[in-house]
C-alpha cells in the first residue's frame, strides 16, 4: 500500500495520542462515516493501524490492541463512530502498530 499525505497524517496523529473513531468524520480528509470507513480500512488490512476497545481514555494505554478482523469490524460497523453517551459504554480508539510508526517519514517529529 503507498501511504499518501492524508494516511501518513493519520499515522502520525496516532503516533502522538489514540484517535477514537468518531473524531475521524469531522474533519480532513473524510467528511462521513461511509469515507471513514473506506479511508481507515486499507489502513487497518495493512496492519498500519488497529483500534482499543475501552470505556474510559485513561483506559487506552493498558488496552490490548485489537486482533486485526475484530479491528476491521469495529471500523465497519457505523455505531462505532458514535462517541459514548454514558459512563462505561465502549467506545473504539485508534492505535497505531509497529508497522505504522515504521511508515511516518523521517523528521516528523522534532526528536527523530
């Protein structure tokens, strides 16, 4: 898979923190779930990407990544891109994998 601007932007925003799910249709470079959907799965097929699946953020760091096809689910599942309305109700974050931190260009952070 080449990785344009748009995938490697992802990439290194996940690099930096989890993206939950509904933060990708608000902005660049998707607009709705159904392009969320179509942009983030070749990057989850590709194993670039994967989600948590948490409660709470300060979950996120002690979450185990998802295995690939339960990822891929997740992603494909348009409730998914909801954030929660109550305490303790999933929602779906997105991590980054070894593979997706090897892909971020050379210099994109000031420590490389």
């Amino acid at each position: 898979m080449e990785l344009g601007d748009a995938e490697t932007g992802l990439l290194e925003d996940c690099h930096e923190d989890w993206r939950a799910l509904w933060e990708i249709p608000a902005g660049p470079p998707t607009k709705s779930v159904a392009e969320s959907v179509a942009f983030l799965l070749p990057l989850i097929q590709g194993g670039y990407l994967t989600t948590l699946a948490v409660t709470a953020w300060e979950q996120a760091r002690a979450a185990a990544p998802m295995n690939r096809d339960d990822a891929l689910t997740a992603v494909r599942r348009s409730e998914s891109y909801a954030p929660p309305v109550a305490d303790g109700e999933t929602f779906y974050l997105l991590s980054i994998t070894p593979k997706g931190e090897a892909a971020i260009p050379q210099g994109a952070f000031p420590n490389d």
